[in-house]
C-alpha cells in the first residue's frame, strides 16, 4: 500500500510540473516565432519574379 501512495505522489510531484513546463515552453516558443516572423515581413518586404525575391522600394 505504501508503494502504491509513493507511487501516486511521485507521478504528481514530478509529472504534473514537467507537462505543464513542456506545454508552457512550447506555447512560449510558437509565440515566439511568430512574432519573428510578423517583424520579419514588415521589415523585408519582398515580391516573387520567377523563383526568384527582390527588395522591393518602399511606394
């Protein structure tokens, strides 16, 4: 029986806060890197010729 207890609050002290670690670090990085993305956009405008980008001027 002590085992099972030991067991059980094992599983609760350790997993629960490494799942909510790894969901929250992932969020964090998805967030991240979309916001990488939007800055990146809106600071490089490019057009596609061909296969190929070009810088294009501001209008």
């Amino acid at each position: 029986m002590a085992l099972v207890v030991f067991a059980v609050v094992s599983v609760v002290v350790i997993g629960v806060p490494l799942y909510l670690a790894v969901h929250s670090w992932s969020g964090r990085s998805d967030r991240r890197a979309a916001e990488a993305r939007r800055r990146a956009s809106s600071a490089h405008p490019t057009t596609a010729t061909g296969g190929r980008t070009r810088r294009v001027l501001a209008p």
